[in-house]
C-alpha cells in the first residue's frame, strides 16, 4: 500500500480525499434567482446566484430582507422539486400569505419557531448531522438580530438587569459550528440581520457591536452632561466638527452581537471609560480603535 493510500485510508473524517477529486472544491451549486441584478449581486453574474454555504442579508428594518430570502427560497424549490425549505422564525412576522406570494407551497416549508440563540445552535446541529450532501435543504433563519441569548431570558426571569456577555459569543459560535457544515453538505443558508447608524462624527451602518456602556456621559450642545443610555433622536451632542444631531438610538439588546468585549481606556489625567473593542478615539495619528491603543497615542480632545 502507498503512503498515499495509507493516509487515505486511516483518515477518520467523511470528506477526506485527493483534492483532485475532492467534492468540497467541485463545481458549487448554482441556484439562479428570476432576477438579474440579485444574481449579480450574489454571485457577480446575471447567470449566477446563490450557492452553499452562509449568505447574510442586513439592512435597516423594513426593506424587505424577508422577501428576499424567500424569493431565494422559491428559485431552490423551483430548481429542486424535491426540495424543502427549513425555516428558523424568531420574528413570527411572515404570514403563510407571504409565503404564497412567491409561490412557495407551505407543505414544503418546515416552521421551526426559536427564541434564543442556544435553541437554534442546537437544533441547527442536529438536523445538519442528519443530513446527507444530496439532501436538497435550504435554511432560512428570520431573524438572527432578533434572537435573544438563553442566559437573558433567564435574567428576565429572575428579575436581573444585568449586560448580558454571553450573546455574542453564542452567535459566534452557532456560525463556527454551521458554517463548514453547510458548505460539506451543500446547503445554502441565508440569515437575516439587521443595520444601525452609529453615532459617530460621519455615521455609518453597522450590523452588530456597540459603543459604551451605560452610564457614560456625553457632552451635549448646551454643554451638559447626559448618558449615553437616555438619548433619544433630536439630542444635540458637541462634536470636533461642530454640534450635531442624533438621527438613530441603538443599545446591546437591539445588536446582532450583544453586549461585546468590552475595554477600559484610562487617560494620564486618571479618567476612564469602559467602550467597546471596536470604538473608535480620534488620535493624532487618526482614528484607532479601542483594542489597538497603547500608551504612544496621543488623543485629540478638542477642535485645533
């Protein structure tokens, strides 16, 4: 027996092969959409579409993220008439009309209502090890910014209103788990997500993550103190471009990620602030995320 026959032989995992002839690097699975701009912008084709693997689609409520995956879901089924949709609702805002809307037939469509994160890794995991790679399955989850962790349903319970750190992380590891799986087994996934303005000097969406936690000050236009928890649009806050306007308010039970890894920022003055690891200090060497400071960066707090 060859050394390469050897080592094929005593791999213990499922998929092992040569790569020449390996199925995880074949030719992908090509679901085409009835529209072309959608297929362009999935694949970069007008002939592609969606393939295995995790798509997520992220915007600002009320455009329709829903009705896009299905119509994703109504070209599987086209394509596969043997197919089934495997539906994760949280939301429990997707009447069966809209289902029919896209010519979805129900009896093809398994509702699966989740309320925390821990239920649907769980249940996600046990049906993908069932699964088989020429099982014709495609997986929706509405939404995964909606879900909450099991740790703050427990919280609520017990009357607890304490950050809840465990969400995040509950996320990131429900997407490890499924993510080669899907692609192993040649299911497409889409999970729906959703977007926020920041309320930094130039605004940008977001899907997930944070910025300070509550009880920090911000300095309003009038020059008084308020914390970052009671905004509400309309405030008027300084900036180093002059005061400006809050137009959108968000908070950690309203984020993809929860409440994310947190960092203490102590300035030589003494002060600290406790932000995320993604909050952004204007240095004199430009903008430096809170993880990636050190005591070399000097901090610009007023206009030149």
């Amino acid at each position: 027996m060859s050394l390469r026959d050897k080592l094929l032989k005593n791999s213990t995992l499922e998929h092992t092969s040569l790569l020449e002839t390996s199925k995880i690097y074949s030719k992908k699975d090509v679901i085409p959409t009835s529209v072309p701009m959608i297929n362009v912008a999935l694949s970069g084709s007008i002939d592609g579409g969606i393939t295995p693997g995790v798509t997520m689609l992220a915007g600002p409520s009320k455009h329709f993220k829903t009705g896009f995956a299905l119509l994703l879901g109504a070209a599987f089924l086209q394509k596969y008439p043997e197919g089934i949709i495997l539906f994760y609702d949280s939301e429990f805002g997707t009447p069966q009309g809209y289902f029919k809307t896209f010519n979805i037939p129900l009896d093809r469509v398994i509702h699966v209502p989740v309320t925390d994160v821990e239920e649907l890794k769980h249940d996600m995991s046990v049906q993908l090890a069932a699964l088989e790679r020429n099982d014709k399955v495609f997986i929706i989850v509405d939404s995964i910014g909606n879900l909450a962790s099991k740790k703050e349903t427990d919280d609520a319970l017990d009357g607890k209103s304490v950050a809840d750190m465990t969400r995040s992380k509950a996320l990131k590891s429900f997407f490890r788990i499924v993510t080669a799986k899907l692609t192993l087994k040649d299911i497409p996934m889409v999970a729906i997500n959703h977007t926020y303005k920041t309320l930094e000097l130039y605004s940008k969406d977001v899907v997930g993550g944070g910025c300070v936690v509550a009880g920090t000050k911000v300095k309003l236009a009038d020059g008084t103190l308020k914390s970052i928890e009671d905004f509400v649009v309309g405030d008027f806050v300084q900036t180093l471009d002059g005061d400006k306007e809050v137009t959108a308010v968000w908070n950690p039970d309203t984020l993809v990620d929860g409440t994310p890894e947190r960092i203490e920022v102590e300035f030589d003055d003494g002060y600290k602030v406790v932000v995320s690891e993604s909050h952004k200090f204007l240095t004199t060497s430009g903008w430096v995320n809170a993880s990636d400071l050190n005591n070399t960066h000097e901090l610009i707090l007023s206009a030149p």
